[in-house]
C-alpha cells in the first residue's frame, strides 16, 4: 500500500541550531514529493517540489533548501534556523500526471526558540 | 488572488446542523482535495474529486468544474468534527498542489 512516514511529530529547536526534517514514501515509485509550509493562523504555502532525484524546485526565498538522495526520500533542511521559521511543515506526494492522487505526512510542528 | 479561495474562513454551529463549506479555484484543474486538519496540525484526505459527488459517512463533497468551484457538506455535525476544512486543486498538467487558505470549523455542543 502507499504510505508516506514524516519525522518528528514535533521539533523544539533554539535560534542558529540546524533542522533536519525527513520524509519518506512506499508504494511508489518515482513520486513527485512535496514540502509545505504552515505558519500560524495562515494557509499551507508551497516551499518546495521534486519531480525527481536530485531536482530540487525552490518557490519561495527562505532560509531552508531541500534535498532528494532517494527516489523516495524528501528532506527539508536549515543551517540555522530563525524564529520566523516556526510553523507547521507537511510533507506531500502526488503520483506522476496525469494521475491525481495526492497523500500527505501527519506534519511537523517546528518551534524556534 | 489566491489561485484556491475558502468561505467562511471561520465557522461555528451547533451540534446537529448541516454544514457547508466552500471552495471556488480560478485555474483548470485535474483533480480537487479536501483535507481535514486537527488542532495538533496531522492531516488526513477527506476526499479526491474530479467530477460529481461523494459520499463518506456524513461527509458528502460536490464539484461543478464549469463554475470552478466544489462544497464541503457534513451532515448532523458533531462536535468531533471540529477542525480545520482545506481545499486544494491539483492544476491540468501541473505538477503541484495549491491549497487554500482553510476553514476553522466549531462545532459546540
């Protein structure tokens, strides 16, 4: 079956420490995957999407950058984290167009102190 | 404009009412979810549609792909539906998903 694993469920981390969140798929393969960002009070925001090993798409300027070793494996990543960068962090995979189906990680809950 | 717009953005009802959430996107899509989100923040997909209706339990989702726009029903709503409702549209031939902006759901007993 398909299943997508998200890790941690919750982060606290002081300011300048590094992050290192991880996803990862099964059932699959090939995926597109997915990194969302949620601040507090507002919608999902696209950070960053992967159609494949090594590529990487950035859309918004940020403090974090993303990487994908594995055919399956997404991982977000900071060298220092800001305060600003407190929020919910959802890891999502959809299969190849045209199929339409999309899964989503339970979320991380990132808190910078 | 964002490309997914919910309404209301916040929504409180008795235990017992029926409830309507909506969802109105300006780009042609392939596909529309919609996802439930509980207050420790997890997500779990509600629904995937690309035409016509579904029915889950007391959930039932409708999409009109000419009006660009799909509704959210619970029926005889319990306070364990309490939670926030986002839509997001998967564009025709894009790679990504854009959701909106969510709706907060109360339902007070």
């Amino acid at each position: 079956s398909q299943t997508i694993h998200q890790w941690p469920a919750t982060l606290v981390q002081p300011v300048g420490s590094p992050l290192s969140l991880e996803c990862t798929v099964e059932g699959t393969s090939n995926p597109n995957l997915y990194w969302y960002r949620q601040a507090a009070g507002r919608g999902l925001q696209l950070l960053f999407y992967s159609v494949g090993i090594g590529q990487i798409s950035s859309e918004v300027p940020q403090n974090l950058s993303a990487s994908r070793p594995q055919d399956r494996q997404f991982i977000l990543s900071s060298k220092k984290l800001l305060l600003s960068d407190s929020g919910f962090y959802l890891c999502a995979w959809t299969v190849p167009y045209p199929n339409t189906e999309a899964f989503f990680g339970q979320g991380t809950r990132l808190t910078v102190v | 404009k964002n490309e997914v717009e919910q309404s209301p953005q916040n929504l409180t009802a008795q235990e017992g009412e029926f409830i309507t959430i909506n969802c109105s996107y300006s780009v042609g899509i392939s596909a529309l979810h919609w996802l439930q989100q509980h207050p420790g923040g997890g997500i779990v997909s509600l629904f995937m549609l690309s035409s016509g209706k579904k029915k889950h339990g007391r959930l039932i989702a409708t999409i009109n792909i000419q009006e660009k726009h799909s509704s959210l029903h619970i029926t005889a709503s319990h306070p364990r539906d309490s939670a926030v409702y986002i839509c997001a549209v998967k564009g025709q031939g894009a790679q990504k998903l854009v959701f909106g902006q969510g709706t907060r759901l109360t339902i007070n007993p």
